[in-house]
C-alpha cells in the first residue's frame, strides 16, 4: 500500500494548475495576436515554410527596388532620345531645305548658327545625369562621357539589373553604341583636317623629303552625330551644297540609330512592367500560402480558450476543497 503524503497532493495540485494555466495563457496570446504559430514548436514544419517564404519575400523586396529604379533611368532615357530625336530631325529637315542651290551664302551662315546650336543641345544631352550618374557612360557613371569635342571617354560595358531570380535587364545605352555610327565609311574630304603643310625651298632638305602619294589610301573612321553635325555647320559655312546633300544619308542612319534604341528601351520597359507585375502576384501567393500556416482559426481558437478557462475554474475548485481538507473533517 503506498502513502500519499501532503506535499505530493500540494505538487500534483500545482502541477495541474500550472499546467491549465499555461494551456490558457497560450490560447489568450493567440488569440490577441491571431495567429496559430507563434514561435517554431508551435509548428515545426509549417515554420520551414514560413523561413522559406520570409526570405522570398525580402528577395521580392528587393528585386522590387530594382525594377523601380530600373524603370526610372530607363523613363528618363527614353526622354533623352526622344529630344534628341527631335533635334537630328530638325537637322535633317534643315539639310534638306539648304541642299540645293537655291538659297544664297547669308542665309546658309544664318543656318549654320542653328546647326551649332542643335549640336550644343546634343552634346548636352549625351551628358545627361540621373542624380550623380552619367547615362551614356556604360559603366563609367562618375565619368563625363564627351567632351566638347565629342570624344568619347566612357567604355563599352552594359550596367545589368537582377530584376528575378537569375534574370538580368540591361538598363543603360552605352554613347558608344548611341553616338557613333556602326558602320564604318570612307572618311569624305570634309570629315577630314585638311593643314597645308610648309614647303622648304632648301634645295639640299628637299631633295631627302618623299614625293607624297598621288593617290592615296583612303581612310576609314566611324562617324559620330557629333562630326555630322559638325561637317553639316562647316559646308553651311562654306556654302557647299553637294557636302549636305552627302550628309543626308547619314543623318537619316542617325536618326534611325536612336530612333531604333527609344524602341528598344520600349521593349525594356515593357519587360520590366511584366516583371513587376510576376513578382506582385508571388507576393500574393505567399501571402495566402503564410496565412493558412500562421493564422488561426478564430472560431476553434476561442471555443478552445472558452473550454481552457473552465478547465482551469473547475482545476481550482477541485484543489480548493483539497486544499481546505483537515484531520477534522475525516474525525467527524
């Protein structure tokens, strides 16, 4: 026969309270916070998907941030091309009406201002900012791309942007690319420097100097807007009807050129609109996933808080009249 002595009544007593109690508090704290997870015991498996959506979600975040920005410089370079566009068609249109003989050598000097005044514009725009980087550098952003000469000192390298998971979107036009015509052509005697050379009347000098080439190579550059525009002022200023009229096949190659990147960046942003929108609707889905592992159901989770709480009334009559139990009562 074994002995039930006091202190195992008084320990097996605060053992069921404590253990009612703690079953209450529980079910109270989910309650305020309706969720049925609320640390990784609770759920062990439901809490690796939890983990596992948390850190989509801060990835969904960023890759968010990205296409915002994304989407910024890409707006503001389709409105630099959009300009310049603008600009090289006023150019052209410019060209088309100084190409014939027609007008006299004031009114071409006249025009030749605003074809230095178009190139400025130009210029300025190929050096266009978006806060401190420049746009049409690659990836030298903290470099100036031309200078007033329109050479260009950035590189050639394209800035990608993480916009998914392993998924890349170039968000930059390189001036190289932009600027410079992708074909190279025969330098025409306009593109070219032309410095007369000193002759030396020493008859003993000149006999060691080389007889020049009668005919020689021609060279090859690859011509930028800017040397267009450029060798347009100077036949202006010249008044030489047939350089401009050699001139409008290649503004017309320019004006193609950006014409044909402002839809590219179209596509881009396009791409980026439907990245956007994927990743909205997967937050969407994780959310819907997250809930139905953490939330509670409200119903169940307040019939069970409702069945605790009159567990834990009937636990504290049941040790209150134990509890109160002395010698006494079993001596009557």
């Amino acid at each position: 026969m074994s002995r039930v002595s006091e202190n195992s009544s008084v320990s097996s007593i605060n053992y069921a309270v404590g253990k009612t109690k703690g079953k209450v508090e529980d079910l109270q704290l989910k309650g305020s916070t309706l969720k049925r997870v609320s640390k990784p015991s609770d759920d062990p498996i439901g809490n690796v998907d939890l983990l596992a959506i948390r850190s989509q979600n801060i990835d969904a975040d960023q890759y968010l941030r990205n296409l915002n920005f994304a989407q910024t410089q890409l707006s503001f370079t389709e409105n630099i091309l959009e300009e310049m566009t603008d600009l090289l068609v006023k150019a052209k249109e410019l060209s088309v009406g100084q190409a014939s003989s027609i007008y006299s050598a004031e009114i071409r000097q006249g025009v030749a201002k605003e074809i230095h005044q178009i190139r400025q514009q130009v210029l300025s725009l190929a050096n266009k900012r978006m806060g401190n980087r420049y746009l049409f550098a690659g990836q030298k952003v903290l470099t100036r791309p031309f200078d007033m000469e329109g050479k260009y000192h950035g590189d050639k390298n394209k800035i990608n942007i993480e916009v998914n998971k392993d998924v890349y979107v170039p968000i930059n036009i390189t001036g190289q690319e932009l600027f410079y015509s992708k074909m190279k052509k025969p330098a025409e005697r306009s593109d070219v420097d032309l410095k007369i050379e000193t002759q030396d009347l020493n008859p003993e000098t000149a006999v060691m100097r080389k007889p020049a080439s009668i005919n020689p190579e021609p060279q090859e550059v690859q011509a930028t807007i800017f040397d267009e525009l450029r060798s347009l002022e100077n036949a202006l200023l010249t008044d030489n009807p047939q350089v401009i009229q050699g001139l409008l096949e290649r503004l017309d190659d320019s004006i193609e050129r950006v014409v044909t990147y402002r839809t590219e960046i179209g596509a881009l942003t396009n791409t980026i609109s439907n990245a956007e929108g994927n990743i909205e609707k997967t937050k969407l889905l994780n959310e819907a996933h997250k809930s139905k592992i953490e939330d509670a159901d409200v119903t169940e989770l307040f019939a069970d808080l409702q069945k605790e709480q009159n567990v834990l009334k009937a636990t504290y009559r049941a040790s209150s009249n134990l509890m109160n139990t002395s010698l006494m009562d079993f001596l009557k």
